[in-house]
C-alpha cells in the first residue's frame, strides 16, 4: 500500500514527518556530529521558520498527539526480567 502526503509519496516515518512540518526533521533535532556554527545556523534557520508560521508548535503538537492516537501500541511498555546470575564453576576437588 502506499501513502501519499498531498503529491508526494511517503515511504518511512521520517518522509511523513518531513512532509507533514514541511521541513526536514533533522532541522528541528539536529544531526549527530554537528558542528557548533552547524549548529547554531540550523536553530537560526528554526527560529526563522517559526517567526514567518507562529502556529507551527501548535501543529507539531496536533500531529503528535494524532500520531498517539493512531498508534497507540508505540507506547507498549514490556518490562524485561534480569536473567539469575550465574554463580562461576568452582574448580577443585571435593573433599
């Protein structure tokens, strides 16, 4: 099945949340090993972005929240149980 976000097709989560902010997800989150003048141009660029659409935070929590709901199970939370500890091998002889 494929989805599509207006003309565009939508292949990973990432191509939906790029498509639905309209921007790259990497401007808002940044990328690993980024440099501090990398750094400080993206969140410049951000910061552009968000005074020329002011309800921008507005819909990134209405996606989020719809997200949620849609999927529900991203949010299963499976405790994982500490396998006993072994105790070592005693070598030796017993007497």
């Amino acid at each position: 099945m494929r989805a599509y976000i207006g003309r565009q097709q939508a292949v990973s989560v990432e191509d939906f949340a790029e498509l639905a902010l309209g921007t790259p997800v990497e401007l808002w989150l940044g990328v690993e090993g980024e440099s501090e003048q990398e750094r400080a141009a993206r969140l410049d660029a951000a910061r552009d972005i968000l005074a020329d659409c002011p309800d921008l935070p507005d819909d990134l929590v209405r996606i989020a929240a719809q997200v949620i709901e849609d999927n529900p199970d991203l949010f299963d939370v499976v405790a994982f149980t500490r396998p006993a500890r072994r105790r070592p091998a005693r070598k030796g002889v017993a007497a």
